[in-house]
C-alpha cells in the first residue's frame, strides 16, 4: 500500500538528483516528518490518496498555534518555512500522481511583517565580542577565525561552513562560497580575517583535528565538518562573555557587516553582490537602521538647527 513516509523517503532522494542543497533537504526532511506524524497522530491517515485540503488547514492552524520551547508563538517566517517545505512535497506527490493538483494550492504562505533586520552590533561591540574568542589554542584560535571571516564578509553561516579548503585564494583575498539556490559567489575577505585563515590553513587546522586530508575548510575535533549548532552555541558564549543583551546569532555577523559596509558610504549594488542578494529590495531595510547617522547629519547641516543652537548659547 501507498505510503506518505516512503513517497517523504523519495522526495528527499529526488531533491539531491536535482541538485538542491543538503540544508534545504534536511528542512525538508524535518518539516515534512513533523507534518506526516501529526497526520497520522490525529487523523490516522498515512495514505497519500485520503489526503484532503482540510488536513493542510488544519496543519496550517496547527502552526498558527504552535510554541518554541520558550513558549513563543512561531514567527511568520518560519511557518513559512514550514508552508514551502510541505508545498514542494505536495508538488512531487502531484507529479507523480498521488495527489490531486488542488492541493498543491491548499497550504498558503502567511503574510510577514515587514520589520528592520534583528539584532545588530556596532563596531565596538563587535570588537568586544571578537576579543572574547581568544586565540591562544587551536579550538580558540579556529572560532576566531571563523568569527573574523562571517564580519569580514558577511556570509551566511551555511556559506562559511560550506567552505573548503580550495576555497580561499590567498592571492586575491577572496573566497568563493556555495550560496542560496547552489549559486556560486566570489568574495573578498578583508587582511585581518585573511591573515586568521592564513595561520589557521598553515599552523592551526591540522593542530586542532589531528586530520589534514579532510577537504572541509573548518572541521570539529574528529574531523568532520564543523557542526552548524555548536558554532551557534560558541556565538552565544561570545556573546554573553562580552556583556552583550541582546540576542546574538552567527547572522548576526552578516546584518553587522551589511550596516557597517552601507553606513561607511558602500555602494548598495556591490553589497548585494558581497551577500549574494537577487535584488536591492532587501537592503532597503538595512539602510534604515542608519536612521541615527541620517540624524545626526541633519542636526549638524540643517539650518534650522543651526539657529536652535545658536539660540541655546
């Protein structure tokens, strides 16, 4: 009999004969499993041909209602994650004729906010924070490395894991990165984060693994490739070690970088291309956390502001 975990096991293999990346298939994998247990759970049903659009409602009121583990309701981005996942499934089992085409049309995507990027460090913070990674062992000296090269360039966190050994081409000071939809990007790396690669390819990696012929540029203690939840894990320690509130993440890194480049006068067009960006709709929201700059220019040039001063003396 037809079964909706198998037809998940067959998606998944039919994601990486078309290429697309290990993380969105590990999404896939999670999201669609979460959403195939709850069907089973409280509907009883594992067959792909008893599956109705009032299952995918349901599961879309589920997600309206869930909680993370702090107690939060799931923010829209995230359902939406979830929503693209479920859909790209439902896609394939329409495709290979286990479901009906409506359903593919039944699960929608829910409105995001539009709000400024999360939390963002100044420069002096971030200085802070740095500072906390210190580099007097191999493990301290490969976070900090890891943690110059994610402000240097602002890369996504997948992108700076991604990274291989190959990758870093020390005659340009540049990387080449595996970015979102397995597009490929050249990336300039400032000469502080380059001479951390440097001594951490020459002196530090094989220090700190006990294994060289691994082709990954960051690796753990065993030699695999670094796991994504213990750097996050060590950012968090970072973090808290350097007085910081608010909440700090690896991307963090990459908004920080973003507002730091814009607010020295960066082109927006070449920072696009740094973040590998399709258009500049996203960085419109990154200009205006230069709110405070804008002011303050103001305050400074405009002359009404000029004569309040002048009538304060």
């Amino acid at each position: 009999m037809s079964n909706l975990h198998q037809h998940l096991n067959e998606h998944l293999e039919r994601l990486r004969s078309l290429n697309f990346s290990p993380l969105t298939i590990r999404h896939s994998r999670y999201s669609v499993a979460a959403f195939l247990r709850w069907l089973e759970a409280g509907h009883d049903l594992v067959e792909p041909d008893r599956l109705r659009a009032k299952h995918l409602h349901a599961w879309q009121k589920h997600l309206s209602e869930r909680t993370t583990v702090r107690g939060h309701l799931l923010k829209a981005r995230s359902i939406n994650k979830h929503v693209e996942c479920l859909r790209r499934f439902l896609k394939f089992l329409v495709e290979t004729g286990l479901a009906a085409q409506h359903l593919q049309e039944a699960i929608q995507f829910v409105k995001e906010p539009r709000m400024l990027p999360g939390s963002v460090l100044a420069h002096e913070q971030m200085r802070r924070l740095l500072g906390t990674a210190i580099p007097d062992t191999p493990t301290g000296y490969r976070l900090r490395t890891m943690l110059e090269v994610l402000y240097s360039s602002g890369l996504r966190v997948a992108e700076l894991l991604g990274m291989n050994v190959g990758d870093v081409d020390f005659k340009y000071g540049t990387v080449r990165v595996m970015g979102k939809g397995r597009k490929e990007r050249v990336v300039p790396v400032g000469k502080t984060a380059l001479q951390y690669l440097e001594s951490y390819l020459r002196a530090v990696r094989a220090a700190a693994t006990g294994i060289a012929e691994q082709k990954a540029l960051f690796v753990d203690g065993t030699g695999k490739r670094f796991p994504y939840y213990t750097f996050r894990r060590q950012v968090k320690v970072c973090a808290k070690r350097a007085g910081l509130e608010i909440e700090v993440t690896p991307h963090t890194f990459r908004r920080s970088c973003t507002t730091e480049l814009l607010r020295g006068g960066a082109n927006m067009y070449y920072v696009k291309e740094l973040l590998g960006h399709e258009s500049l709709e996203t960085l419109r929201h990154y200009a205006q956390l230069t709110i405070h700059d804008l002011k303050r220019e103001h305050q400074k040039c405009h002359p009404r502001e000029r004569d309040a001063r002048q009538s304060a003396r």
